[in-house]
C-alpha cells in the first residue's frame, strides 16, 4: 500500500505551490464566517508574504 495520500498535500495559499511534509512549512488557522480556516504555506516568505497583503 503505497498510494499517494492527496489529501495530505496541500497548495501554499500565496504562490500555489505544493506544500509537503517540511520543516518549513507553516500552516495558520484562520476563522471565517465562524468556520476554521487552514491556510498553508510552503515557508516563512510566503506567510509573511500573505499577512502583509492580507493585513494592508
Ligand atoms: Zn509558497
């Protein structure tokens, strides 16, 4: 049983790329019209990136 498992794969919420099993990997949970959110991004870049440009 080797099958890929997709739905452990997840994309980065800023540039789309396939976000694996990492270290640099960070996954923030947001709430949204009272449902929990989970935002993925495949580094610290890509996160930052995100909550500038969600936060301006
Ligand atoms: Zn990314």
């Amino acid at each position: 049983m080797t099958d890929s498992t997709d739905e452990d794969v997840s994309e980065c919420h800023q540039c789309g790329d396939t976000v694996g099993p990492s270290a640099d990997q960070r996954v923030v949970t947001t709430v949204e019209d009272g449902t929990a959110v989970y935002q993925y991004f495949c580094n610290d870049e890509c996160f930052e990136a995100w909550e500038l440009s969600s936060s301006a």
